[in-house]
C-alpha cells in the first residue's frame, strides 16, 4: 500500500533516533536537517547525531542507575543511538562516553543506508506544509527562529528556555604528567574502561583559591539581548555561576576531589579537575563540568593555571548557546502530538527531558508512535515502571505545567514500592521490575 511519508525535521540524536525507529517498521522517512545549508552556534559539521556538548551518554550502570537503566532498555529495543555508542565507546570509568566523530559518522551513514530513509537538506522555516500528514519536530534546543515562532504564535505559549552549554577539549600531548595522572574515579572501570580513564589535574588550597578567584573576576561574554532573562537548567551550570555560589560549590561538584589518589604527592588534593578522553585515539579529552561563558581568551589564561595544563593546547573552547523547549505536560497529548494540531508530534530536547540518552528515547518512542499511527494501529505506551514509561510520562502527565523544568531520567519518576525498600535495593528493585516488564512490552 502507498503510505504518506513521515516527515522529521532535525537530525539530530532524536531525530535520527526516530527516523531509524519509523523505517525498520516499514513506513518511509523523509529527514529534514537544515544544516549545512544553514548552521548553528554550537555544530561544527553537517553530520548527523551530532554531538556539540560533551561525548558522555553518562552511567552505563543498568543495575543502580536510571540513566544506565535507559541505556539498557533502548538496547532491547533496537535503538541505533545506543548500538553506534556502544561500537564507538572510549574509556570513560562507569560511564559510556563516544568518539564523537566517529559515533556521528555512524549514525549518518547507518540512516543513509536505510532504503526508506531520505535525507534532505534544507531548513522548514515555519510550520509544516498542510500536506506533510505525519510530522516528528525534533529540532532540538537550537529550534530555527521562524519554526519556533510558528510553534508559539499556534499554541499560545510563551517559550521557555535555559541555557546549555559547551566544555573545552584539549589536546592529550600538551599535558603534563609530572603534575597529572590517570585514574577513574574509585578505579572503577566502565565499558572499555581500565579503572584509569580519566587525566585528573590536582589543586592544594592555595592553587584553588586562586583559580576560584580569576574565574569569578574573569571576562564573560556578554548576553544577547533575547538571552538575558533565560533561566540556567540546574544540572549543566557555567563553572563561574557555580563558582559565585560560595568557596566550596566546585570542590563539591565537578572538582570534587574524593576516589582519586595523587601519586606524585603524599598528601590528598583539595580540588581535582578531571579530562575525559574525547576520541577513540586519545589524543583529545574534554574538561568534565566546564562549561563557561568566559571569552575565549580567558579561557585559555584561566584554565592553564590548572597544574598539569599550563602548556595546554585546546582544540575547541568552552561556549553557551540557549536551549528552547516547549510546557510539554500542558501542549502535548499521551503519544506526544501538539493537542492544537494533532499531525505534530514532538521529540527530544525540545519536549523539555535533559540529556543526549533522554532526548534520543523520545524520539524512539515517537518514532514507533508515528508509525504505528502510519500504519493503522494503536500504540501501546511502555509501562510507567520502565525507564522509557517514566521519562514520556513526566513529560506528557506526570509533571506539573506550572513549574515544568528539563529534567533527566531518574528513579523518582518512577512509582514506589509499596514496602519500603531503601539506598541501592530501592534502584536494583526499580531496574529489576524495569526490565522484566520491558520485556512483556516489548512482546
């Protein structure tokens, strides 16, 4: 039978995701990716599933982690995202970290491939044409402005936003290992890991307080007019908002020194600042919770105060680009579709969930919703004790219009236990029940 296409706009991770879910059902795909005809702030090629942030799809725990949990049951539904991470990983300890590259490059070719995939290039400025019956918007925090303005101007809505950022990659050969070293967290290894993934850069107190100090005092970009009142997501703060917070907020955030051991000194570090490798090569890592809005030659002076990078060679600076997302529990409906035009269906970042694996589980969900729907029948939602069940519910019933905020996957969206199990029993139960039900599911 001929069916009409469905439409995706935006190849990224959630769009290449659902993209991927929609052709192996047998329903045609038609992806529609403005760049490079038209570029962002924060890309850098015309590749699909591009990474711009970090190259970490974090916690690959499946057992005592929400977000490792997600990994696993993306795994278990044939999710292209999680099987290029898993073939492109680098040593990163217990997270799943990618060659961003390498990982993209993947992706892209992997969709090219896809007979009823067609890939064209060009932005949709604007609403979609009346023709296009089935659409997937999945743009993303970089949502062009004319697609964005026809989205409020359609549902009322004013857009709420937040800033995302980028952290500095550096290259490997210009660290200094009399000062540095290798070691993950706790040695804790993770997927292709040895316990000594990550190049840790060690502070005394003396060397901490003065790089607190030209961080709070440093030059910042200034903020585009459109950007001054966008509120920061919690969860991925600039290192100087973090550093005006008070002495102590980086030592017990991203320089928190516990689980390391210096072996060039007898004595424990006061701060640590930890790389994490890039590239599958290892010869770029990227500075883990450094994200900035200094300008870039202050990053270059201020961060090679750090003992082990006063000769560093960055390959890319840090950056701030702001990230759009809709009041998704007020806007869409249970299969993700615009209540006010019900042929648009939402995914990824834009749906308000944080996170790479986050944002590419929404577009496998909307991806298999939409064909279903091409084809016919119903969907069937996973149940709210999976990790995929627990992050489409907040966004759509779960979580209060009034006070929506991004939010990634985690074990308190997820229903109780009616006995109170507590700590790492609590998370074993969670994903134990998570997977025995994903599996009647998926049957």
């Amino acid at each position: 039978m001929d069916r009409d296409p469905v439409h995706i706009i935006g190849g990224g991770l959630a769009g290449s995701e659902a993209a991927w879910q929609v052709a192996r059902r047998g329903v045609s795909v038609i992806l529609h990716e403005m760049r490079p005809d038209r570029s962002t702030d924060a890309h850098q090629t015309e590749c699909l599933a591009e990474l711009v942030c970090s190259n970490s799809f974090r916690s690959d725990d499946a057992e005592y982690n929400a977000v490792g949990l997600l990994h696993e049951e993306m795994r278990r539904c044939d999710s292209l995202i999680i099987a290029m991470a898993d073939r492109h990983k680098v040593p990163a300890g217990g997270a799943l970290a990618v060659d961003r590259d390498a990982f993209s490059n993947a992706v892209t070719v992997a969709l090219s491939e896809q007979d009823l995939v067609t890939v064209e290039r060009g932005e949709v400025d604007g609403l979609p044409p009346e023709s296009w019956q089935s659409v997937i918007v999945a743009t993303g925090p970089l949502t062009s402005p004319g697609l964005a303005g026809a989205i409020s101007d359609l549902t009322g809505e004013d857009s709420l936003a937040f800033f995302d950022a980028i952290a500095p990659i550096i290259h490997t050969d210009s660290i200094d290992f009399d000062k540095a070293w290798y070691q993950s967290r706790y040695d804790k290894p993770g997927p292709g890991g040895t316990g000594k993934d990550y190049i840790n850069c060690p502070m005394d107190r003396d060397e901490y307080i003065a790089f607190l100090g030209a961080i709070r005092d440093g030059e910042k970009t200034d903020f585009k007019e459109w950007e001054e009142n966008t509120p920061y997501f919690e969860g991925c703060l600039p290192i100087e908002v973090m550093a005006s917070r008070g002495e102590d907020t980086l030592r017990y955030g991203p320089m928190k020194p516990v689980g390391l051991t210096d072996p060039h000194k007898d004595e424990k570090s006061y701060a640590v600042v930890q790389l994490r490798q890039d590239n599958a090569l290892a010869t770029l890592y990227n500075m883990v919770g450094f994200q900035t809005k200094l300008k870039h030659g202050e990053q270059t002076r201020i961060f090679r105060m750090i003992p082990g990078l006063k000769n560093a060679s960055f390959a890319r600076l840090g950056g701030i680009h702001r990230n759009t997302f809709l009041n998704s529990p007020r806007l869409l409906d249970n299969e993700l579709r615009l209540k006010a035009q019900p042929r648009l269906r939402f995914a990824g970042q834009i749906t308000g969930v944080e996170g790479y694996v986050e944002s590419a589980a929404v577009g496998l969900l909307a991806g298999r919703m939409a064909a279903q729907e091409v084809l016919g029948g119903s969907f069937c939602r996973p149940p709210i004790t999976t990790a995929l069940g627990a992050l489409v519910n907040h966004i759509t019933d779960g979580a209060n219009s009034d006070t929506f905020q991004p939010m990634n996957v985690n074990f308190g969206l997820f229903p109780p236990f009616e006995n109170r199990i507590k700590g790492r029993e609590r998370k074993k139960a969670h994903s134990d029940r998570a997977l025995a039900d994903l599996e009647t599911w998926s049957a």
